[in-house]
C-alpha cells in the first residue's frame, strides 16, 4: 500500500450555517456541497472536495486541549509575503487574533474558527527542507 496524497480533512464544528459564513464568507473558500442530511458541508479549492465541515451541535463539549486529536489545519494562500499581510490584516480587521511566525521554509499566521479549531495561513518561504528535512520543524514569532 502507498499513499499517494492528501484527499481532505473534514473538521467538527457546532453550527454548520455560521461555520459555512467563516469558511465561505470569510475565508472565500467555495461551497463544493452541502449533505443537510449528515449537517455536513463540503468546500473545493479545486478538486471536488478538499475541505469538509460536519456540525455536531450547540452543546458539544470542547476537547480538552490536551487530548489526541486534529492540531490544525492548514492552507497555502500565495507566494509573496504581501499576501499574507494583507490576509493578516483583513482577518485582524474582522476582530480575530492573529500570529505570525516564520518556519524558515514557510511564513504563517493562525487564528481560530468560531469553534477553537486552529488554521493556518501560509506561503512558501524556502526550499531549505530538501537539504534540512528538520527545518519543517522550526518556527518562532515575527512582526508581519
């Protein structure tokens, strides 16, 4: 068996409607389907799927932050770093905390969803990787 790459990553949140505005309305990712009967939406960032969300409802606890579990996920959004200030500063605008940090072979941001689920936005900084596999591990905080 091999696996050939990354299908999608579907991810728990409690109200579909106001998680397909975040995802949809803020983030801009389109609507791929919608599976009311499974409270499940499905975004495509060019493939038939990529990105699911499945609603489990208001009164769902929170998972303890240290429990096994999705970390966060994660969307290249460009190649400059212009992109990602400005994607910076249209999420801060919008009242979400944001950091930065630079990963030597990636620059980011992260913030939350309406739900506590982590993403991150990023561009490709360097190649280092191919030389320095470990370099996908690094990462500090820096002023965007």
């Amino acid at each position: 068996m091999k696996i050939q790459s990354l299908g999608h990553v579907v991810i728990k949140v409690r109200d579909q409607k106001r998680a397909e505005a975040f995802y949809n309305g803020l983030l801009g990712m389109p609507i791929a389907a919608r599976l009311p009967s499974f409270s499940m939406t499905f975004f495509t960032l060019g493939n038939h799927h990529d990105f699911a969300i499945k609603a489990v409802g208001d009164s769902a606890p929170d998972a303890p932050e240290d429990s096994p579990g999705l970390f966060h996920v994660a969307f290249k959004i460009g190649s400059h770093i212009d992109e990602l200030r400005e994607a910076k500063l249209y999420l801060e605008a919008t009242g979400l905390k944001v950091d930065a940090y630079d990963h030597e072979v990636a620059k980011s941001i992260y913030f939350n969803d309406p739900d506590g689920n982590m993403i991150e936005l990023y561009i490709d900084a360097s190649d280092v990787w191919k030389q320095r596999p470990e370099a996908v591990a690094q990462g500090a905080p820096f002023d965007l």
